[in-house]
C-alpha cells in the first residue's frame, strides 16, 4: 500500500516536478549512498519503480528523503499519498538564495520584493534558455561555463 502511495506521488509530478526530482534525488544519492548514477540511468530506475518494478531499500530510502528534501514532511505525505506538490518556484528560489548564499544582507532583504522575485525567476529561465541542450551532459558543460563567464570580474 505504501509502494503504491509512494509510487502514485511520483507519477502525479508535473514533468518539470519530476526532472527537479530527479536531479535532487541523484544528489541525495551521491551525498547519502555514495552512489553516481548518469542522469539517463536514474531516470530508467525510477521509471522501473513507478512501472512496478521492488525497489532497492536504499532507493526507496532515498525517494523518501528526496521528497523530504522538498517539502516538511515530503515522505510522509508521499505514504500517505496526500501528494505532496514541489513549492513554488520563485519562492523556493528565493528562498535558497537567501538561506544559503553569502549574499549581503541589504541584498536578501530586497528579495521580498514581488518584483524582484519575478525578475530573478525571469533571469533564472533566460538563462537556462541559454544553456538548452537536448543532452544532459551538453546542458550541464553549458551551465558550467556561463557560470564561469558570470564570474568574471
């Protein structure tokens, strides 16, 4: 019944939901498991589970802990299967940027603001536009280095 739950959560992702779940989840993997996975093997094994297949108990552990890692109580909802929707974008963003950057404090108090939000969510999109590849790895090696050239000073 819980696998099942478990499973349903996963499958009532929106695709956006779901690709941020994948990408979380691979580094719950490395971090918690030690595990690396490519990007295209992570998303078969998920696949697999949603489709029926047992899970491994370390991979339900940390679909578990990947939910955990998006929302409070992520993995009990997903059980319960009350599904537990990913936060809304612009204010997960900000809110990372704020807890988790060295950003001067006058800088995150300008972060309540709606407009500044919606611009910061408008430059996060436009430069993932920037960086699209079809493959994984190419989008990756395109956001590496306009990181690098955003960091030149």
């Amino acid at each position: 019944m819980y696998i099942n739950n478990l499973r349903d959560a996963l499958k009532n992702l929106s695709p956006v939901e779901y690709e941020a779940y994948l990408m979380k989840l691979r580094k719950v993997l490395l971090e918690e498991y030690k595990k690396s996975l490519k990007p295209s093997v992570l998303k078969m094994r998920v696949d697999a589970f949603i489709n029926g297949k047992p899970p491994k108990i370390d991979y339900f552990e940390a679909y578990l802990l990947t939910f955990d890692k998006f929302k409070r109580d992520g993995a009990i909802l997903a059980l319960k299967s009350s599904y537990p929707s990913l936060p809304n974008f612009k204010d997960h963003l900000t809110h990372l940027i704020t807890l988790e950057s060295k950003l001067p404090l006058h800088i995150k108090n300008f972060l309540v603001e709606e407009d500044i939000k919606n611009e910061i969510e408008e430059l996060f999109f436009n430069l993932l536009e920037y960086c699209d590849s079809l493959e994984l790895e190419e989008f990756l090696k395109n956001l590496v280095a306009t990181n690098k050239f955003l960091k030149i000073k």
